[in-house]
DNA sequence: CGGGGTCTTGAGGTGTTTCAACGTCGGTGG
DNA sequence: CCACCGACGTTGAAACACCTCAAGACCCCG
C-alpha cells in the first residue's frame, strides 16, 4: 500500500517551504514520495535505541516524541514531532538511532524509505539543501530548549513550551484567545520539561492561577500571550531564522 | 591569504572521515577548500546572534562555544567546538545566527566562504551526505547535553563532560591516566555545564577528592576513566553511531 | 607593590524533588 | 446499575541540590 490517504505529504511539503524555496518540479517530487501508512497507539515506541532503520518516519497525525533514558529509567524528551514533522529526516544520514522515537499519543505515521529520500536529494539540489536545512532548523529548536532547562524556571519554561508549540502550529500571533489540542499527560509534560510530573501540576496550576494560560483534559488555552511570551522570554526568532521568505529585519514581538 | 597554515584542513577532513566515506577525489576537494586564518582572542566573540554570514568558521585550534543568554545575561552554551570543528556548518543553509559563536580561549579560526562549501556539496553528492551527516552528529551530541541537564546530577555532569571531550580529541580508551589541555576558567565551564561559577568549584573539588579527576589551571585529567563513566553514565554509543566503520553490533562498553 | 581576575570556602535561601496520601474520572464486570 | 479498578490529577510536608551573597586567598601582570 503506497498512500492510502489523499495527500499525506501536504503538511511536510508546507513544513519544507516554511524555510526553503522549492520550484513546482521540486514540489510536485516530494508530493510524489511513497510510504506505509501505520497507525501507532499511545506510548508505542516507533523507533527504538540503536535500532538501524531503513525508513523516515513522517508525522501524519498525532504527536511523537523524541526522548533519551538513563539506568534508572528516568526519560528526558529532546525534540517533539507534530504534524508535517519528519521525526527523524536526520536517520538518512544516521541510520543508527541515538534516541527512541515514541508516540506520546495516537498517531498515525508515514514510514518513508531512506532511498526515495536520498534519490530525491540527489536529483534535485534544492532538495537536498531542504532536507539539511529540515535538520538545522530541528538542532535550533533543541539549542533553544536546552537553554530552557539551564536558564528558565519551571513556570517559565512551562509557558515557553506550549508557545513554541503554539508557532509550530501555526496558530500564533493576532487571535486570541489562542487555543489548541495537546492530548498528553503531565507525567509526560515532565519528561518534556524535564521536571517531575508533580511538579508540572503545582506549574499548571500556578499558571492557571496567574491567568497566563491553561493547560485541562489535553488542550491548551493561552489565556494572555503576552503575558506568556514575558514569563517565558519567548522570541520565536529561532523558528524563522531559516525563513527565506521573511521580511528582513525582525526579530523582537511587538 | 589563502591558506597560511601547511594543511590547516587535514584535521577537518579528518572528523568528516570519522563519519563518513569519501573516495580519494573528494578528500583531495575538500583539502583544497580556500578560506581567511584569523586569531581570535579569549572571549571574543566569532559570530553574534542574528549576524548574517557568508563563512563557516573552521577551528583550527583553541575552544569555540555557542550560546545562548536571556534578559538577565546568564549565559548557557549550547555545543563546544574543538580542532577540526566546522563549528557553524549549519550556517551554510541558515546564514542568520540563531546563537552566538564565542572564542572560549585564544583560537585560530579559518573562515570558508559558503559558497565554495555549496559548490562542493553539489558537486560530490558524498560531500553533500558528509556535510548534512556532520551536523546532524552535533545534534545528536545536543541531545546528550540536553539529557545530561535534566538527568544528571552536577557531578555527574561535569565528568560527563570531560569523558566526552577526551573522546572527541581521540585520546580516550586504552591508555590511563588520560589527560588534556582544556584551557578555560572555571565560570565558563559554568556556563557550559548549567551551575554557577562557585557550584562548579565545589563540584571539581568533589570529584578531586574521590579521585575522579582533577581540573587545575586549565588541564584535565582523568584519574579513574571506569569510575569515571560509571559517575556519568557515559557511553560514547551518541557520539560513534555515524562511524561507517564500525563493527556493526557495538553499544554499551564492557 | 598594587590590582584585577580567578579560585576557594562558608552560611543561608530557594526551587524542585521525593514520598505519601487522597480525589477524580472513565471503563468494566458482576 | 453499582462496585470496583487503574490511570491520572491534586495536595502537603520534608529533604536536597544547587544558588546567592559575601569574604578572603591566590596569582599573574603591569
């Protein structure tokens, strides 16, 4: 079976162009990649530690999650994949996963094969820079939380998270109240934090409390995005440095 | 001035072999690749957060960090740059600096056009995988970082560090008591490690004392590498999973 | 011989964890 | 239809890792 769905490859195409520009043969290829679709239930691993695969795997639906464990058996989350997101582009060139790839809810998964991919890169230069720049673009998203673990508090990291979560969706910015699903648990919250899902409930509620935003029964509602953005000292620069349709000088919200 | 140095490339083509196959022709390509040699003095910064670039920054020796700071100026580094590293490649397909590039103690620094990077990647598909395939290794070190700042305790996390700069620089396994010149002061390793300048103190005097290793006037030692990577949980498995040539089934040390 | 940067040590404060108990909700079987 | 059960959420109290503030020692360089 090669795409059961009609166009599963819209989102990740969308993803592409957010940061790279692609002619209409370039697009109309990548729209063409084959794949088998699997649907993954909650807190099924995809991918496992040191697993060699032969496949990408592209988020159709859901979320999915990229995490590290240690002996004791304590996780800590180091990227989260949405819909659009290739979860692991990177295993083209890496094909030994550093990291477990787990579905933090249902979802439903292209599974790409590395050949079509590299073919496409080989053929199509542009492509092949999209891809690379895919991948920068998912390192400065991990630069930033790693930055959110050392410098920013539980609160403010808390807000932080859901805001970039907020941008990736595409919802941000003018209408508010913003608002959109998340179906996750706090324990895993926690893992994606890396604070204790203890903690994450007396943060959620503190930030309920302080009308910041609010986090019920998996849906997130930004309550007031600027006061968010403050406690979190969000600047979504470092989701659109690679936009190369971006209108020069901008960093700082107004 | 192209080039000043006898073969200021070999140890970059060096870590690009580490991971990657490249047949004669390409390795001759990339020794040829031109660029500017300039000294950079301790804590001058290379590159700053949002600068447009036109060079990658090759280090030829010394120490590179990039960073990142909130409101308030504390600093957290993000990766750590070391001879051989193209510390910024990704700013071949993300000119604008998401972070900043920081000399942590004198360094020379060769500055290679883009351009001529662009060129090569499109003109061997090899170069092109070993370029994408580089940074996505940086990647996979960030997500150790990420997990050590969560999951690990100071201790732990300082050793982690040194264990994983030995083996970057090639000098672990085997030969004990392992040392190296690490020439930075103790608030930058602060920085690099997400403590305070004093914590670190305490930290470094920690595991002096339990014979770990020592950190004195910019040189490390590893005292005790066995109970050295017990402490960190290290297992360099992050850091070789890209080696092509590795003897397939490899993981946990003995 | 002074001075600035770095290292060292102490005492007290704080954010987060740990442990533990209880509440709530949705599903399932008697 | 109610009793039970497990997963998840909520709250409290105490412990702990790390931070902050502060002072003094060391040491190289001018």
């Amino acid at each position: 079976m090669t795409n059961s769905e009609p166009a599963p490859l819209r989102p990740f195409l969308a993803r592409l162009l957010r940061h790279s520009a692609l002619d209409e043969v370039e697009q109309a290829a990548i729209m063409k990649l084959p794949g088998i679709v699997a649907e993954v239930g909650t807190h099924r691993d995809i991918v496992r530690l040191g697993d060699k695969v032969k496949h990408a795997c592209l988020v159709l639906s859901g979320i999915v999650g990229r995490f590290s464990q240690d002996r004791v058996g304590r996780r800590q989350m180091a990227a989260i994949h949405l819909r659009g997101d290739m979860a692991d582009l990177h295993s083209v060139v890496v094909p030994q996963a550093t990291s477990t790839l787990q579905a933090l809810s249902a979802a439903t998964i292209l599974h790409v094969p590395h050949g079509e991919i590299v073919t496409l890169a080989r053929t199509y230069p542009a492509i092949a820079d999209a891809f690379w720049r895919d991948c920068v673009v998912d390192a400065a998203i991990m630069a930033e939380w790693l930055t959110s673990m050392s410098l920013r508090s539980a609160n403010s990291r808390t807000a932080h998270l859901f805001l970039e979560v907020a941008w990736r969706l595409g919802i941000a910015a003018g209408e508010r109240p913003v608002s959109y699903d998340f179906p996750i648990t706090q324990e895993r919250l926690g893992e994606l934090l890396g604070l204790t899902g203890v903690h994450v409930n007396r943060t959620l509620k503190a930030l309920r409390t302080h009308e910041v935003l609010d986090f019920h029964h998996g849906k997130v509602s930004i309550i007031d995005w600027e006061k968010a953005a403050q406690l979190a000292d969000f600047d979504p620069a470092y989701l659109e440095a690679a936009s190369h349709r971006l209108p020069a000088g901008r960093s700082r919200r107004g």
